[in-house]
C-alpha cells in the first residue's frame, strides 16, 4: 500500500517496516472494536488479499472511510473489487449516520474519479498533508 501510493497514507513506508508483529496485530484488532470495521477482498481461488477498507467513527466527523487500497492486478470498474468494499463501508456508514466522510490528496486523481463516481462531493474543505511530499488533501463526503 504504502509503496504503491504513498500519498495515500499518513504514514511512511520507511516507518511502517519499523512495526512490529504486537503493533500490526493491535492496528488489526482496532478494525474489530466496535464501531470501527475493516473489510478485506479476498480472490477465491489462492486466498490472495485484493484489497482492503476500513472505516472508523471520528468524534468530530462521524464515519469515516480510511485505509483504503486496492491491489493494481484488481483496479478498474470491470473488477468491481473497490466497489464491494466501498459498498460494505457504506452499510457499515448507514448504521452509525448521515454520511461518510473522507480526506483525499489533491494528486490522487484515480482515487478522486472513484469517489466521485460513488457520489462523494467535496466539501471544500482541505488540510495540508504532512508527509513528503506535501500538498493538500480535500475532505469529500457522502450523503447516505
């Protein structure tokens, strides 16, 4: 995920492999703590992972859709993989309010056209992203 699209994270590469199995573990366990989901596609024929979302409840903006990375051999519409997760994110969203909010870098274009796609809007309102090599990140929002 990391090394594919950097800027989709808030976390570096270089920081990630510093982990250790305890802390990969708990980041997975937090996915299980309710109200927090993460959802994984799986190719049923060699259990491969093809991409995963998570969503978590913000105190501040409600649910919120995060983590969110889709193996390069299953991008497109045509695979329909990106699209089952963000559909279990939004029944996930349903369940806890109105809408679904997420931050997006400003140069992640194929990832901007996909939310836009879903119906996500931006809601003009953006951050600076911290991590090399900076720019901004535009928050969208989904009405459910």
């Amino acid at each position: 995920m990391l090394a594919d699209t950097p800027i989709a994270y808030g976390e570096t590469l270089a920081h990630a492999k510093t982990l250790g199995d305890a802390q990969w573990i708990q980041r997975a366990t937090n996915n299980e703590q309710d109200p927090n989901t993460g959802l994984v596609a799986i190719d049923d024929n060699d259990g491969t992972w093809l991409g995963v979302m998570r969503g978590y409840m913000s105190a501040n903006s409600g649910p919120m859709l995060v983590g969110v990375f889709v193996d390069p051999a299953a991008r497109g519409r045509h695979e329909g993989v990106a699209d089952a997760l963000l559909d279990g994110i939004i029944e996930w969203a349903r369940a806890l309010g109105t809408t679904l909010t997420l931050d997006v870098h400003a140069d992640n274009a194929r990832a901007i056209a996909f939310y836009a796609r879903r119906g996500f809007v931006d809601t003009g309102i953006t951050m600076p992203y911290e991590l090399e090599p900076g720019g901004i990140e535009h928050e969208m929002r989904l009405a459910l």
